[in-house]
C-alpha cells in the first residue's frame, strides 16, 4: 500500500494541506482561513478588562490577560487544524506530515497536535510559504517524499 503524505503549510490566518501525490505534485485537500487573524488587538479585545472581587477585602483587582490577543487567535486556529490532522492519521488517510509554517504559528500548532500525528512528522520548515503556489512548495520539502 501506497504511504499517504500530507503537506501543511500555515500561518497564523491561512492553512493549506496537500496530499503529495508523487514526488513532484501537490494537491490541494483542504483550505482554513482564520480571519479573526486579521483582526487588530482593539477589535479582539474589550475595552475594560474582567473585574474579580478579592476574597482579602473589597478591593478590586484587574483581570490581566494570561495571553495576548493575537497568539489566543493562532492558538485556536492550531487547535482547528491539529483536530483534522488527528482524524487523519487516526483514519490513515496521513501516514506522514511535513509542516511549513511560519516560525510563530510553528511552535503554536507542533503545541496543538495530538501524539499521534506527533510521530508521523517526517520535516518541518520554519517559513511562511503561504502564498507559494504547489509548485514552489515542493523546492522547500525533501526530494522524496
């Protein structure tokens, strides 16, 4: 049986995972866009932040953020694509991963993944290839797949 090798190339906004049919071809399997991505820290957060009733008193204390906004937005983007790429290897449709994304949303999704697909990464690339046709993507992975 043929091995079934997948291809992710990602931002923090966009994601595209492609099947390596053969050692030159990449077709496209699915497309995510995050659009939250775009979004400025002011429309991705309130104006006032939480309050919290102090248990030692009246005195209110500010709830500060534990994540910035920007990096809360990619979190959950990684989250999405580390479950398709979960069912995917759980259903052996991805029996080896290549990841190329940009050095911020890299370290967010390798956090995101399960275990499982974990294992199955075969390389990873740290550049935004994003707006890279297939053909140009395939200059960035190893020469057999």
């Amino acid at each position: 049986m043929k091995k079934q090798v997948w291809v992710v190339v990602a931002n923090r906004s966009l994601s595209n995972i492609y099947h390596a049919e053969n050692v030159s071809t990449l077709h496209l399997i699915k497309n995510f866009e995050h659009t939250e991505s775009h979004l400025s820290d002011q429309d991705l957060t309130s104006d006032r932040k939480g309050q919290d009733n102090s248990r030692f008193g009246t005195a209110v204390n500010a709830l500060e953020q534990k994540m910035d906004p920007k990096t809360k937005e990619a979190t959950v983007f990684a989250t999405q694509i580390a479950k398709f790429l979960s069912e995917a290897v759980e259903t052996k449709k991805c029996d080896a991963l290549h990841l190329i994304a940009s050095p911020f949303f890299l370290g967010i999704l390798r956090q995101a993944l399960d275990p499982k697909v974990l294992k199955v990464i075969s390389s990873e690339v740290a550049k935004d290839l994003t707006l890279l046709k297939p053909t140009k993507i395939r200059e960035y992975l190893p020469p057999i797949l």
